[in-house]
C-alpha cells in the first residue's frame, strides 16, 4: 500500500534547477512528487505537445493531495 503523500510541484520552468532542489529535500519513502517540468518534447508527439502536456499534468493534480 502506497501512504506516500503525492505533491504536485506548480512552479516556472524557467527555475527547473530550483524546482528539482526543492524536491531533492523531501524523503522519497514518505513524498512522491509531480513535476510537471519532466514532460518534456521528448517524451511526447510535437504535433500534440500543448495537449498532452496539459492532460498529464491534469493527470498529476488529481493524483496529488498537496499542489
């Protein structure tokens, strides 16, 4: 059973550093946390990029409790 408290990080892209510091500092065995900086072009179809990056970010905020 996962009793991990989900978070989803909202923050600027443009701090992804500053955003991926702030997740180092919560105990992965207690937090998993969404960052929706992590979709990127890559990992999805260009063509549906603005579409699918909003439904998986829909994704992870209903998956949260915190965000």
């Amino acid at each position: 059973m996962n009793n991990k408290i989900k978070i989803y990080l909202s923050a600027s892209i443009s701090n992804a550093l500053n955003n991926s510091f702030i997740c180092s500092h919560f105990e992965p065995e207690k937090f998993e946390i969404y960052l929706p900086q992590t979709i990127t072009p890559k990992d999805l179809n260009h063509e549906n990029f603005p579409v699918d990056a909003y439904e998986a970010c829909l994704v992870m905020m209903n998956n949260s409790d915190v965000g």
